[in-house]
C-alpha cells in the first residue's frame, strides 16, 4: 500500500514531531487537534524544526517553506476521505483513543491504516471501537520524533499482516526504522525506559540524592544523551505517569514510581512543555 496523504490525531509534545518528519520526506499531512492553541504550538514547534534545519546547512529556507506548507492544520475532518495513514497521537488514555479511533474511521476510505502512537497500551484494546480492528498497528515513535530514528511497530491480535507490512513499508519511506515488537504493556523500550526510572525515583528519595546531581552523572557517563529527570520532563510527566501506572497494573511494584511525579502533576507541573516540572524552563 502506498502513503500518498497522511493525518495525524493530536498537535502535542509527539503529534507535531511526526508531522515534521512525514512533511521532511515529502507527503502531505493534515495535523487535526481539538484545541486551537495546541494546533498553533504544534505548527509553531513544526515551524522551529524546520529553522534549525535551515541553521545547520541541511535544507535551504526555500526547501524548509515547501515542506512546511505540507502541514495542513485543522480542527476538523476536512480532506480525510483522500487520506491512507492516520497516526493517532492523542493522551494516553484508552477511552479517548478508542473515541477518537471509532471517529476517524467515519471519516477516512475503507482501505485507509489506521495507526496508534500509544507507548503502552494494548493496540488489541484500542481497536475494540473500530469496525475493521484488522487494520490498525501500533506505530510507536519516540521522543523527539525528528531525531530518533526507531518506531516499534505492534501488531494486534486482529490486525491483519498485510496492514503490517505497510506499516513497516511506510517507516522505512520516512527514513525511519522500523522495529516489529510483540504486543505487550510498555513494548520493548518503555518496559526497559520506565523499570529505570522508577529505579531512579527510589534512589532519590532511600539516599536523599538531588535530582540535578543524577542528571548530572547520566549525562557525564555517555551511556544517555540526556539524565532521567531531564528526559521524563521533556516526554511530559503525566504521559510518564500514564505509562508506568499501565505497566504497574500489569507487572507489579517494580515500575510504582511513588508520589514525586504525582505531586508535581497535581501542582500542574507536567514537564517542559508546560514550563515546569523536576526543572524550570522559560522560552
Ligand atoms: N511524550 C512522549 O515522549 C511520547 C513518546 C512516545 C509516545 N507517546 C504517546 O503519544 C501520545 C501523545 O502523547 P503526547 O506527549 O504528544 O501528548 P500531549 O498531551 O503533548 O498531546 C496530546 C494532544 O492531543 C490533543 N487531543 C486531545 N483530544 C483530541 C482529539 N479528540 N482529537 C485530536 N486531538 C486531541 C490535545 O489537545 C493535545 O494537543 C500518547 O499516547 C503518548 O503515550 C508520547
């Protein structure tokens, strides 16, 4: 199956990174949020990637205002009929994604794939509102998406293999790679991400660390590009949340990441993109 018009389900921290990276390679992509303010940070973030790549040498200004007008932002569903992929990158919430799924399914032709962004829930249960669940994938990017090159991608227990093998066939058309994993809580690398982090919380608090001296070390060692605090601000704290209280359910204790993200969440603290979390930030 050829992608020759892709849509993206949520303008936030990972939908407008996508819709870069769809854009770079040359497809048109309608960007669709529920929130106009987040549909205007999306296109303002998608419109930041482009201007480094301008910065670096890597694409002329000329080059950098054709992509970017293939992003195409709305609030509505206008021009899905025409669209083959939607990737679906709304909050990690089940109920919302199916909502939002069952929607869109209405909107789009019957051969279009489906795809669900989810970093750990199951594409099985996703699927359960759609009336062909044969064609939805979990195509799992990560933050941020313009830079990392890995997507898992996950079959459900209905999806049908030839949905698969475009899926797969798309990832790499977008210079990606594209990784099949098996459909379990948290995947591959957020079952290994997450286990880490709540290592990391547990550290903090049994031998009263500071945070800033962990990143610190993270860093200076080279194994990470980044520290655990530092990354869970910038992934947003309430997606972490989201998905390791997905894998406790369905591990145990050893991904609890007690209270400190709940507490800087209920202070509205949800990482970089709201300006606060483990560290502040302004610009
Ligand atoms: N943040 C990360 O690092 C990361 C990495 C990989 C995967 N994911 C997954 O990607 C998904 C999105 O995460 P995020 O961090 O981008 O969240 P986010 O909170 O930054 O953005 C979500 C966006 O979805 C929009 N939205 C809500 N309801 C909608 C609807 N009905 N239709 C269209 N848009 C709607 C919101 O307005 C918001 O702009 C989640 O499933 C998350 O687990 C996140």
């Amino acid at each position: 199956m050829y992608v020759f018009k892709a849509a993206v389900l949520g303008a936030g921290t990972m939908g407008a990174e996508i819709a870069q990276v769809i854009s770079l390679s040359g497809l048109p992509v309608v960007l669709k949020d529920v929130d106009e303010g987040q549909l205007g940070r999306g296109m303002a973030h998608i419109r930041e990637i482009y201007g480094r790549r301008v910065q670096r040498g890597r694409l002329t200004e000329h080059d950098a205002e054709d992509r970017l007008a293939l992003v195409q932002p709305q609030l509505d569903y206008k021009g899905f009929s025409d669209v083959d992929l939607v990737i679906e990158a709304v909050p990690e919430k089940l109920a919302l994604k199916q909502a939002v799924l069952g929607e869109v399914e209405a909107q789009v032709s019957m051969t279009a794939l489906l795809a669900t962004n989810t970093s750990a829930l199951p594409v099985t249960e996703i699927g359960q509102s759609l009336a062909r669940p044969q064609r939805l994938v979990g195509m799992h990017f990560f933050f941020p998406a313009s830079v990392m090159k890995l997507v898992e991608v996950i079959a459900g227990e209905r999806t049908d293999e030839e949905y698969i093998d475009s899926a797969i066939e798309f990832v790499e058309s977008i210079r990606r790679v594209g990784v099949r994993v098996r459909e379990c809580p948290g995947f591959l690398v957020n079952r290994i991400l997450m286990a880490g982090l709540a290592e990391v919380l547990r550290a903090e608090r049994d031998l009263s660390l500071e945070p800033r001296e962990i990143d610190a070390v993270v860093a200076a060692s080279k194994l990470a590009p980044m520290g655990p605090y530092a990354l869970a601000d910038a992934l947003g704290l309430d997606i972490a949340q989201d998905v390791a209280q997905t894998l406790q359910a369905a591990y145990g204790e050893r991904f609890d990441l007690g209270d400190r993200i709940a507490n800087l969440i209920a202070q509205g603290k949800r990482g970089a993109k709201t300006g606060e979390g483990f560290y502040t930030y302004t610009g």
